[in-house]
C-alpha cells in the first residue's frame, strides 16, 4: 500500500512512517518542516517539502492508498493568529 503522511517528520508522524516502512508500505511524507526535522525522516520514504494546502487535488489523485494526517501549526503559527 502506498501512504502519503502529512507531518511525517514531526514526532508522531516520523514513529507512523517508520512503522509502515517496516510492514511493507511504501510512504510520501508531506512536511513544509516548520516544526518537524528532516533528520527524522526514514530513508525508504518518499519526501515532499510543501504544505498540504500547496497542494492541487490532480496531484494527489489517484496516486495514493490512504492519506494519515499528523500535521498541527507550528508555534510560529499559532502566534499569528
């Protein structure tokens, strides 16, 4: 099964994809990085350096199994509003 993992290199989101690779799956991480770190990510995982909200429907279309989000707003954005 192919995943797409937003927030794949956050704490929960990193333990998630880890656990996938390891039962077979193959991943795409979605992370714009602002509270995750790369340094997390697991090197069978695909990695996509955007926001989700970056994203066009025509490319995630039918490209992906499933779609486990584990984004939150960063610090820095919670302080804008």
């Amino acid at each position: 099964m192919h995943n797409l993992v937003t927030g794949g290199i956050g704490f929960i989101g990193h333990h998630l994809v880890n656990l996938l690779v390891d039962a077979g799956d193959t991943c795409a991480v979605l992370d714009n990085g602002r509270s995750g770190n790369w340094a997390n990510l697991n090197s069978k995982a695909f990695p996509i350096d955007r926001s989700l909200e970056d994203m066009t429907d025509a490319e995630l279309e039918g490209c992906l199994n499933g779609c486990l989000l584990y984004t939150s707003p960063s610090p820095r954005d919670r302080q804008k509003s």
